[in-house]
C-alpha cells in the first residue's frame, strides 16, 4: 500500500503488530508483512485506522497467517537474459588425450536458466515462446527487437545457482529441480528453442546459430556484452 494511503496511526499499528508478509487492500497492493491473526481482530476495534487498511486486515483474518509462499506465485523456473557481442563456453574441459571443447556464438543473446522444483513440461513451451519473442535485442538502429528479428546468435547456460537462497554466510540450493528432472526439461527446452528458432524464416534463413551448454557440468564462460544489459525472468 502506497503511503499516501495511509494514516499516520495506520503506520504506528503497523510498525508495531505486524511481522514480516503480503496483504492485498482491495484494489491496492499492501506490502505489511504477516499480520498475526490476534492483532488483525484486535484492529477491527481500533478507530482511526483508515477503511483500505481494515479491508485488507479483515481479509487477514478471514485467511489468517498467510505467507510469502502461499501469497507469492511458485516460481518453477528462473531465467537471466544477455545481450552480448560474442560469446564463449567451454562444454568439456582439457584432459590427457584431448583439448577443451567450446562452443561460441556472435552477436546476440545468453541464456541462463534453472529449473525449480514443481517444474513441468508444460512450462517449456511457455517459457521458450516468452524468451524468443521478447523485444530485448538492440538493433543497428538502436530500437529493441525480438532475438528472432534481429536476428542473433543464442548461447543457452545451464545456471544452477539462479535457484540459490542465502542463509547466513552459506548458499543454498534446495529448492532447484533435481538433476534427472532438471537433465530431462533443459533437454526439452534447447530442442524446443532449436525447434522454434528453426520455424522462424528469418532467423533459419540468416546464418544465425543456436548453441548451448551441458547440464551438470561447470563450465567456463567468456563474453562481451553492449550493455550489460541484462534481465531477470521468472515463469
């Protein structure tokens, strides 16, 4: 809730009976915090509060203790879009008998993506027709295009850490997909983008390249980009 909403005493109650989630004011998005329910049916009785912050403490009350995870969407799948002048990743590392194997692309875009738990197939297409036609590509002309128009290389980055939550000074990674789910949709979404960039005359017909990553390996990557000029994406 904007603060030109409130009244001075419904900041006082606030910063005082609440603790930490998300209420919805009708019309008005309210960031509160979890409204104990205690305090919400005490509130009705409290005069002075103004009627949008009752509303939304009212329906606190009628679905008490709510919480980020049952408020926010359940994000399935994490995305970071780069555009960059050309791109490098290393898929297979230097051994005894071999050189390291590279894969590279030109002008275009990176793709970093992470699957959580709860990710489907069905996420995929959805994902893939978002990320091919978003207008996020510069242009010669300075005016942002879809990758498919510009057209562009695409490098796609198998990112595990995007599923990264801090606690304390550690990183943790439970809510990530685990690696034979995670294996089989990064799978299906470079055949689905190699599909649908295929379909698409004037990316096939342009020499443009699809490239990509394998999963579960790290890998070292080297880029320059125009920007940066980067974005965050969540399905």
């Amino acid at each position: 809730m904007p603060r030109t909403l409130l009244g001075r005493r419904d900041e006082y109650w606030l910063q005082h009976r609440t603790q930490g989630t998300a209420l919805n004011c009708g019309t008005v998005s309210c960031t509160v915090r979890v409204v104990l329910s205690q305090h919400t049916a005490a509130a009705r009785n409290i005069g002075g509060l103004s009627t949008a912050l009752q509303n939304a403490l009212q329906n606190a009350v009628d679905k008490p203790l709510m919480t980020m995870a049952t408020l926010d969407r359940e994000v399935a799948a994490r995305v970071v879009l780069q555009q960059c002048l050309n791109a490098k990743l290393q898929v297979k590392p230097q051994d005894e008998d071999s050189d390291a194997e590279w894969v590279e692309i030109k002008r275009g875009m990176v793709i970093y993506v992470c699957f959580f738990k709860g990710s489907s197939k069905d996420l995929i297409s959805k994902m893939v027709s978002s990320l091919l036609n978003v207008k996020l590509s510069e242009s010669d002309s300075g005016k942002h295009v879809a990758i498919t128009e510009l057209p562009g290389d695409i490098l796609i980055v198998p990112q595990a850490t995007l599923g990264g939550k801090s606690k304390g000074r550690c990183m943790q990674y439970h809510l990530n997909a685990g690696k034979e789910q995670g294996m089989e949709l990064y799978a299906l979404f470079t055949a689905q983008c190699q599909k649908e960039l295929e379909a698409h005359a004037q990316w096939s017909e342009s020499g443009a390249v699809l490239r990509y990553g394998t999963y579960g390996n790290r890998q070292v990557l080297t880029l320059d980009t125009n920007g940066p000029y980067t974005h965050l994406l969540e399905f």
